[in-house]
C-alpha cells in the first residue's frame, strides 16, 4: 500500500471535523457484487473488472490513517483522525504492478458529511482541499482538470494534484448527494493508468 497514496486520501477528510453517526455509515457505505458497486444511499452505480482490481479492506485502511494523519500534517486532534476512520466508502488498488517501487494506481470513493460547515457545495469543497494542501508537508502542484462539469447526469466539481516526490498524479471529482459531498479519487502516474481510472469512473450511472 502506498504512504503517499493514503496520505493525500486523509488530506481531503479532515476538512470536515464532525463525525458520522454509526447509523449513516451503516446505511451508506454500499454493496459490492461481483464487480459492480451500488450505494443506493447516495443513488449512483459504478462497475469495475475484479480481476483487474483488489479492494481494499476497510480494516487496512483505518490502520494507515492517523499515521498518515500525523505524517502530513503538524496538528491533528483526535476528533479529525476518527472522522479519517469513518469516511471511505471504497477503496480499489490495481492487483498487480509493474512499477520497481510497488506503486499501483487506485480507485476511491469518499462521503464527507457537510453538514453544519462552511463547506456548502462539491466547488467549495475542492476549493477547501486546496487550502489544506497549503498546510500540509507535500511538495505538490494543482493542474486544470480536464474533466466536464456533468458526468453521466451528475454535477461535479474537480481539480488534479501532481505529487512531485512520488511522480505521481490524483483526480479529485465531487458531487454533492443528501447532506454529503461525495468523491472520487483516481491517483496514478501515467496516461495508461489514468484511461484505466476513467472506464472505472465513466460507468457511473444513477439509480
């Protein structure tokens, strides 16, 4: 598992400091089946080829994150690394990698519940991403995205992030679902990855 990878993932989900209740997480979080991913909750569909991607288990996840937490940023509460722990709703890695240091490209997906913050919409919530990144320990630089402003009937907003120490680059993509932002993350180092990232994401479709 990548550090880096986990590092920028837990850089987005401290800009809300509430904690969901057990009760939205549960009712939230999603089914997997088979390769197709349905979270009638926040009302979307996505599919991926399951021998192509491992997912990751949430255990593993919540492992990684308050050393992630610590290791990107200089003053992190209890309170922001319990929200770290709640909010993944999928995470996938690429099963196999060819890179000599282990990376793999991965495909995520966040709920952050904005209730109650001045985080309003998914705009706002890029742009928040943004001013945490000035805070944190990572030499990065933020591109133009190249992604539309509605995909496959979802409004969303987006922003790239290239990490100079890694080589490697992530997508954020927003939208806003009930009282949530929801995003996905696709963090990869080339264009071969990142079309691999895209078929995962341009199956979206409401339900």
């Amino acid at each position: 598992m990548q550090k880096y990878f986990y590092l920028l993932l837990f850089s987005l989900l401290i800009i809300s400091c509430k904690k969901n209740s057990e009760e939205d997480l549960m009712y939230s979080r999603g089914i997997i089946s088979e390769g197709n991913y349905t979270n009638n909750y926040f009302g979307f569909t996505l599919n991926f080829e399951p021998q192509t991607w491992s997912i990751v288990n949430k255990d593993i996840v919540d492992s990684l994150s308050e050393n992630a937490l610590e290791n990107v940023f200089d003053n992190v509460d209890e309170e922001t690394v319990e929200v770290s722990e709640s909010n993944p709703l999928l995470v996938l890695n690429k099963t196999f990698s060819d890179s000599e240091d282990g990376f793999t490209s991965s495909f995520t997906i966040i709920a952050e519940d904005i209730r109650g913050n001045t985080v309003l919409t998914a705009h706002d919530y890029i742009e928040a991403l943004k001013q945490q990144l000035l805070f944190s320990n990572i030499d990065y630089k933020i591109n133009d995205s190249e992604y539309p402003k509605i995909i496959n009937g979802f409004k969303v907003s987006s922003t790239n992030i290239f990490y100079k120490e890694n080589n490697s680059f992530q997508d954020f993509i927003a939208f806003e679902s009930k009282r949530y932002c929801v995003s996905f993350l696709l963090t990869y180092r080339n264009l071969s990855e990142k079309k691999q990232l895209k078929k995962i994401l341009y199956t979206l479709k409401q339900n």
